[in-house]
C-alpha cells in the first residue's frame, strides 16, 4: 500500500512576501515618475516667471525650491528601490525556507525517524529562517523609516506648492497661467502622498 501524499497546502500562501514587495516596488516607481514629472513643471514654471518679470519673481524662487524638492524626492525614491531590491532575496529565502521547513514536517509525521537525517535538516533549516527573518525584519523598518522621511520632505513640498499658488496672484497677465500651474503642483504632491500612505501600511513581514 502506498504511503499517503504529504499534505503541503499552506505553503503558496507563505509567498504573500514576495506579492507585498511587488506591491511596493510600483508604489515607488509610480512617485519617481511623478518625481520627474514635477521637475518638468518646474522648468515649465521657471520659464513662465521669468516671461512675467519683476511681477513673478517670488513665483520663479519658488518654482526653483519646487524643481530641487523633485530633485530631492528622486533620490529618496532611488534609495527606497535599492532597499526593496535588496529584499527580494531575503523573502525569497524565507519562502524556499518555509516550504522546506514544511516538507520535512510532513516527512517526520508520516515516518517518525526513519527518513535519515531529517530532523537534523529540520533543525538547521529553522535555524536558517530564524537568521532570514531577522534580516527581513531589519530591513523593513529601515523602509519605513525611509517612508517617514520622505513623508516630511514631501509635506515641504505641499507647503512650497501653496506657497507658489498664492505668489501666483501677483503675476500680472500671466497670473492665470502661474495659478494654473502651482494648482498642478499640489495636484501632484497630494498624488505623492497617496502613494506614500500606501507605502507606509506595507510590510515586507507580517507583525
């Protein structure tokens, strides 16, 4: 008579990791799309103020604050990948882990000791996950500490986006142009700030 197959439902579940990671790497390259897309509003926006003269100059200084914020945010976004990149091996070999883990489980209980060296393997794989899981760990709270402080240059960059919005008034005849651009800006942060939102309630491990 045959052995019984081992059961090893549960182990897809386990690679929510790697989905969650793959969730958070689009995040991040939607905001450094929208990153680059600032730094051109911002050109736009120069460009504008210096055509409207001594009526737009405090617009243009802003507009300059505007185009290093997205400068800034660009390479908070760039650090943010290389910590999401860094990771997938990490998650990748807590879930080969934890599928092994789970075999060798199924193994003992179907056969006690007599697979040779199984609880041996059983036991340096759990070792192995433990140390896998820690580093995992660390290096999502590294990533949502990198959130956090993107979170705060971004509130700047809402307060430069208002700021703008208000000097726009004072353009002139080119006011309207100004207003229309400084109302993209805060368009486009608050766009940002969705996408960092999502970002902050993502965790590469479960708590």
């Amino acid at each position: 008579m045959n052995a019984p197959e081992p059961n090893l439902h549960g182990i897809a579940p386990r690679t929510g990791e790697l989905a969650r990671i793959v969730r958070v790497n689009e995040e991040i390259k939607a905001i450094v799309a929208t990153a680059f897309r600032i730094n051109l509003m911002a050109l736009n926006a120069i460009f504008l103020a210096k055509r409207a003269g001594n009526a737009a100059l405090g617009f243009g200084v802003l507009s300059n604050e505007l185009r290093r914020f997205a400068q800034d945010l660009t390479r908070h976004m760039a650090s943010l990948r290389e910590m999401t990149s860094g990771s997938v091996g990490s998650v990748t070999g807590v879930v080969q882990q934890q599928r092994m883990a789970t075999i060798l489980a199924a193994a003992l209980k179907l056969s006690g000791d007599g697979v040779p060296g199984a609880r041996e393997a059983r036991r340096r794989g759990a070792a192995r996950l433990a140390e896998q899981q820690i580093r995992l760990r660390s290096l999502d709270l590294r990533l949502r500490a990198a959130v956090e402080e993107t979170q705060q240059l971004v509130e700047l960059g809402g307060v430069l986006a208002r700021s703008a919005k208000i000097e726009a008034a004072y353009g002139g005849s080119f006011s309207a142009a100004l207003m229309q651009v400084s109302t993209d800006f805060a368009e486009v942060i608050a766009q940002i700030k969705r996408s960092l939102e999502v970002l902050g309630k993502e965790r590469l491990v479960k708590d």
